[in-house]
C-alpha cells in the first residue's frame, strides 16, 4: 500500500488540542493495526525545543535518539504507543539551516534558491523520508501555530502541494477550529471557523473534515450549518467537546465516525477498532479503588504542561494501582520558607528535574521530610541531586554540601558537572541527552521495581537530559553513611563503578531517585516501573493514614 499522509492544521486560537486530536486520530489508527507514525511542525526558527522556556512552551519533550522536542511528540509516543526521534520534529529552523547548508556547498549552483521550490522540496522530503524510513502505512502531519501565521506559510504550501504528488487518495486534510459558545445568547458561533476554513481556503487547501472543539456535543444544525459555510459534507464535521479525561478522546471520534470517514476518504479496509485500553483507562479513573495525593514540589507550578509527561507517568501509574492520583503543586520557594510541615498531609513527595538554582533549599528540604517522616519519595534528574545533597549534609556530615551548578565554591560539590561538559559552551542539544543504559544492582528497592530477577545483571534503557552527575569521589563516603546505589551506567571513564544512575535508602517505605527522566518512556500500556512503585507505595501509605485515624476516632 502507498504511504499516505493525515494533514492537521489548526485555526482561530492556538492550545486548543491538535495534539490531543491528532493523537487521538492516530490511535484509532494503531487500534487498526495500522504502522503510524506522526510528525509535528513548529513553524519557530529554532532548531529543536531544547533552548525555549518551559514556561512558555511547555515540557521539552526527549526522544531516545537524544531530541530535545516538542510537548506533542511525547503525546504521539503515548498515544500511538510508538518510539520517534529527531525528524518526527520539523522546524522552520531545521529547513533553513539544511537548505542554507545545501546552498554553501553548491547544490543549487546557478539558481535563485527561494522559498518555493527549495524550501518547500526541502519539506516535502523531510515529510516523506519520515514516512519511508518508518515503513509507515499511514503519517499523520500536525502543522503547529494556527492558520494565518506569516511562519506556517511555507509548510501549508508544502503539504498544499504533495496531495498533487501523492494523489487525492492519499492525502486527508483536516483542520481543527475553535467553536466558542456564548452563554448571552445561549450558542454556538460558527463565524471564527468560516473565517479560519476561508483563510486555508486562501492558500489553496479545501479541508476534507473539521474537528470542533467545543463545550459539549454540538447541535445537529449547528454541524449542517458549519458544513455548508465551509464545503464540508456534514458527517465530516466532527466535535471535540470538553472530556473528563484526555483518554476518552479517541473513543468519542470513533463514536463520531472518525476512524470510518478516515477509511472511506483513503480508500482504507473497513475495521473495527480495538480500544479497550482507553476505555478501561477511563472506568479506572471514574471508579477508582484508592486515592493518593502527591506533592510535586516544582518551579514552574503555574504551568502544569511545563510537566506534561512526568503527570502523564504519575497517571499511567495510577491506573496501573486503580488509583486516582491528587497532584499539589508546591512551590519550592514556599518551602524554604519554613513551610515545610505542609507536607505531612501527602502520601508521596515528588521532585521533578529543574534548572537553576531558584526554590533548590526547598527541595533539599522535601528530601530531607521525606526522608525523616517516611514518607515515599521520587527523585527526578533534580530530584535525585537534591536528594544526594540533603542526605550528604544531614546524614555525612559533609557541612555546606551543594551541586556545583548552584554553588560553585561549596565544600563539597557531591553533585558536580561531567567532565565531558567541561568543554561545552553552546547550549542547543549538548546536554547528556536520550537513551543510556542504566545497570540495576541485584538486591536493590529499585530491582524489585524494575521486576527484575534476582542474582542477575540487568540493564534498562531510560531517557536523560543533565549536565551534572552525583561526584564519583564522593560515592564511598555517601555508601559508608547508608546511602544504597542501585544503578549506574557502567563503563564510563573516571566514574568507580559507573556514572550513578540511581539510589536509594534502606529502612524506608520508599525513596529512590534516578539521574534519568522515566517519565518519557511511560505509557498507558506500559506504565513506568519507578513510578508504579511510588504510587503503590503511596497507595500503603495512604490506607496507613486512613487507619490511623480511623483508629483514633475509635
Ligand atoms: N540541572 C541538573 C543538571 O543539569 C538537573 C537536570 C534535570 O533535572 N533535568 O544536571
């Protein structure tokens, strides 16, 4: 069968959940069986996501083959339940730094390069090389930004063009709008679409289906009048009303007819789709059997797509429990303000990965309660650096021990840079990034939790994304005084027994922390073994409480 190519555009506001669309298309696809891959294009002139504030942008998403990418490629793997890498993200800065390459090196000689045919050929490629080199039956292309940008122009007339190429048969547009609902007049308005479908219209692409996002379930003549404002059958127009979980999403397409207007428009076999994962994802979460409340003690608490995957893991885990887990977000700064009791009330701490050194004595002081009430604790990347810090100043007695990132003249720099970034001044994509192995010491909390069989070696796959690294010449020191490290990636120069990927502490209900991010790698059908072991722990500790105070009330 030929490669053919799904076309998501956007229009009338940004953040409306093309992701989750797109996603969720792509579901309904590999719940056919189909081999899907997806490819998001962010139209900025950076070259990957990895120098953009989270803050903004949200999470920077890491691939195993190192990418630093967008939040929407993490959604793909999730959704899709598929691993992608470098060029499944395509930027305006990536086209213009080949093509600029390209004419240095006289590969244009003699011509004008422009932005049709060279730019958009270098597109085009770019789109169909993913395709090929995955063995993809179907390639769903999510263009970011919204419909009318000056930036996205190239790439709609790239994909305007390849439905020339590739054949009508194997192409679908589809476009996303906003379909807002003013509650004075009490309806839906469908003008912003009209306009948005007119300005796609303008530069020559006829959406074949709409997705509308809206409140609820739209009215039947609403659809009607939508379809013959913008020269869409009506049972192409599709909603995507406001859902209790993002998982319910591809079942309420389907219901919708989506994943049969999909087969019918690319001359696709009729199958039914086999999505019992989401739906069972969904009952746990309605009808949950136990209740955990985390704290996230983070920076950037304001912006919960700043940690889009690490929430993604905390849920995948929960299902895994037929737990509901309760996210706090605890500002870090709050706590170094003596605020710290706070955090008795919670079944599990999380300290998630961070730069800088804003809010770093309020998590060293999470640690620290953690560790002392027993109460379960998970180190991400950070998380684990402050956990090594606290543990080496209250526990090794090493006074004033600190990361040399947020310290430089500290007595002890337990957590220090790698000597391989010692060189390293640019800052897009030279990090310690991707997929490192990470060996798993028998005997270990942390085995167990990898369920892995004792008495033998065992090395795991996980995702990384640092600069710094608990100090080698201090690992004896923290071993002496009880700190266990269950993990390293072994054969790395200069390191003792391996650069230290993970540790942990005896003689408590749970506390581990990993140099590595796990969260990238969760998924629904395979949720992240660190992370279902901090929630079941935090499952045991939350019925502890409630029979505690049962008990009191005795
Ligand atoms: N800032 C720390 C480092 O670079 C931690 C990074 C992270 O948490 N992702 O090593």
């Amino acid at each position: 069968m030929d490669t053919k190519y799904i076309f998501v555009t956007g229009g009338v506001v940004s953040s409306l959940g093309k992701g989750i669309a797109s996603s969720s298309i792509g579901a309904l696809l590999r719940g056919r069986s189909y081999l899907v891959t997806a490819i998001k294009i962010d139209p900025y002139i950076n070259v990957d996501a990895g120098t953009m504030r989270p803050y903004e942008h949200g999470e920077v998403f890491v691939t195993d083959d190192g990418a630093e990418t967008d939040l929407d490629i993490g959604t793909y793997e999730r959704f899709l339940n598929i691993d992608l890498g470098r060029r499944n993200n395509l930027t305006t800065g990536q086209v213009y730094q080949a093509v600029i390459e390209k004419e240095r090196r006289g590969d244009y000689l003699s011509q004008t390069v422009q932005v049709i045919p060279h730019v958009t050929d270098e597109i085009k490629n770019r789109i169909l090389e993913v395709g090929r080199d995955a063995h993809a039956e179907l390639v769903i292309v999510e263009v970011g930004g919204t419909v009318g940008d000056i930036e996205s122009l190239p790439f709609l007339e790239a994909i305007r063009q390849m439905r020339f190429e590739i054949g009508y048969q194997n192409t679908l547009y589809l476009h996303v709008t906003l379909l807002p609902y003013l509650g004075t007049s009490g309806e839906y308005k469908s003008k912003p679409t009209q306009h948005s479908v007119a300005t796609l219209r303008g530069v020559g692409i006829q959406p074949d289906g709409l997705i509308l996002r809206s409140q609820s379930p739209i009215p039947e003549e609403t659809r009607r009048k939508i379809a013959l404002f913008t020269n869409v059958a009506a049972e192409d127009v599709f909603t995507s009303y406001d859902a209790e979980h993002v998982y319910a999403v591809p079942e309420m397409l389907e219901q919708q007819g989506m994943g049969r207007f999909i087969e019918r428009r690319l001359n696709l076999e009729r199958v039914t789709p086999e999505l019992r994962v989401w739906q069972q994802a969904v009952q746990i979460l309605r009808n949950p059997d136990h209740r955990v409340s985390i704290a996230i003690v983070g920076k950037y608490i304001a912006m919960p797509d700043a940690y889009l995957s690490l929430l993604e893991a905390l849920k995948h885990a929960g299902i895994a429990n037929r737990a509901r887990v309760d996210i706090e977000w605890v500002n870090a700064e709050d706590l170094s303000k003596g605020r710290l009791e706070e955090l008795a009330a919670f079944n599990g701490i999380l300290v998630p990965g961070g730069f800088g050194v804003r809010g770093i004595e309020g998590k060293v002081g999470a640690a620290q309660f953690a560790r002392e009430n027993g109460i379960p604790y998970l180190g991400i990347c950070l998380g684990l650096q402050v956990a090594v810090i606290e543990f080496a100043r209250h526990v090794a007695g090493l006074d004033g021990a600190n990361s040399s990132e947020f310290d430089p003249y500290t007595p002890h720099p337990v957590i220090d840079l790698m000597p391989e970034q010692l060189e390293v001044s640019a800052m897009g994509g030279t990090m310690r990034l991707g997929s490192w192995p990470m060996e798993i010491f028998p005997g270990t909390e942390l085995s167990t939790i990898y369920d892995l069989d004792p008495g033998q070696q065992h090395i795991v796959q996980e995702r990384h994304r640092h600069r710094y690294e608990v100090n080698p010449l201090y690992v004896e020191t923290l071993k002496k005084n009880g700190l266990v490290i269950s993990g390293v990636t072994p054969g790395m120069e200069g390191r003792g027994e391996g650069l230290v990927e993970a540790i942990e502490l005896p003689k408590h209900p749970f506390f581990i922390g990993l140099q590595s991010h796990p969260e990238f790698k969760s998924r629904l059908m395979r949720p992240s073994p660190p992370f279902k072991g901090f929630i079941e722990a935090a499952v045991t500790a939350s019925e502890r409480l409630a029979g505690k105070s049962a008990e009191a009330r005795a």
